[in-house]
C-alpha cells in the first residue's frame, strides 16, 4: 500500500459456526442471492460489496489463524443495511420477525434522521436494516474533524456556484 492510498472496502465476511446454518440464514431468511459456494464458505450477491460467510473451523485450517470457541463475549461486528424509504424497515422487520428473526425491539426512529431495527443472526452478528428520511442524514461533525469540514466547505461552495 502507497501511503495516502484510499482503501476500498469490497468483502465483509462474517466468521460463523455452521456454515450451513448460515446460507440457510442470509438466503432464505434476509433475501440475499447466494453467488458462490464451496467447503466451509459461501458469499453472496450484493449492492457494492460482496458479503461473505466463512466457518470457524474451515478459516482456520486454511488461514493458521487460531480461532478457538470461547464464551460469549460482546458483539463487536454490525452489517447495516439501507432501504429505500423509512416504511420498508416495519415491511421487513415484519417479514423477518414472521421467519423467526429475534429483534431487539421493533423499529424506531432515531436522532440521526434514520427509522432503524437490530437483531442478530444465528452466529450473533448484530445486523442493522435503516433508512434515511427524506431529508437524508443530520450530520454533527466536530470542528477539528478536518475531514468532514473539508467536505462541508466543499458543499457550501458548490452550492454558492
């Protein structure tokens, strides 16, 4: 990597315990179009990055990362998802929560400007589905964030030409 290189993010992959439990999960339950599948790993078809589902086992035999089973721990991983418009996340979170889907509570709304619902998946991933409402996002950045007030500077020269 060159220094001052932007990173683009192609493939989140999900490490899980059964794979598949797993397919099962992304396909049938959450819609997701398997595209490809081989021994202890699966990914699927994806709007701009390519979600994967690995299995524990199978990644470390194949990586020599160690990846021993321990007791739960919290979560640190969420996959969001963003909808078209805010009454698609009660749509899904219906269709979802008849399949079985655990949520943490049903969708609300959110000072970010988001309608938003949380569950998890059979491996405990916490997933995200949102969506913006029509005004988009409220954005709060911090003034010594030099990076978004860039980008607001930009904005607000673009909008004066």
């Amino acid at each position: 990597m060159s220094e001052g290189a932007t990173l683009r993010i192609t493939d989140i992959c999900l490490l899980v315990a059964d794979i598949e439990r797993a397919v099962q999960f992304y396909s049938n339950v959450l819609g997701f179009r398997l595209r490809r599948r081989a021994e202890g790993f699966a990914d699927f078809h994806s709007e701009g990055v390519t979600l994967a589902a690995w299995e524990l086992g199978h990644m470390s035999e194949h990586s020599g990362v160690a990846n021993v089973k321990a007791p739960p721990r919290a979560h640190k991983t969420c996959v969001a998802v963003r909808l078209g418009a805010p009454a698609e996340i009660d749509a899904m979170y219906d269709r979802l929560q008849a399949l079985g889907v655990a949520f943490a509570g049903p969708p609300a709304d959110y000072p970010w400007n988001a309608r938003c619902a949380y569950f998890t998946d059979p491996d405990d991933n916490v997933w995200e589905i949102y969506a913006w409402y029509p005004e988009g996002p409220k954005h709060d950045f911090d003034s010594s964030d030099t990076g978004a007030q860039e980008k607001t500077n930009n904005a607000s020269t673009e909008e004066k030409t």
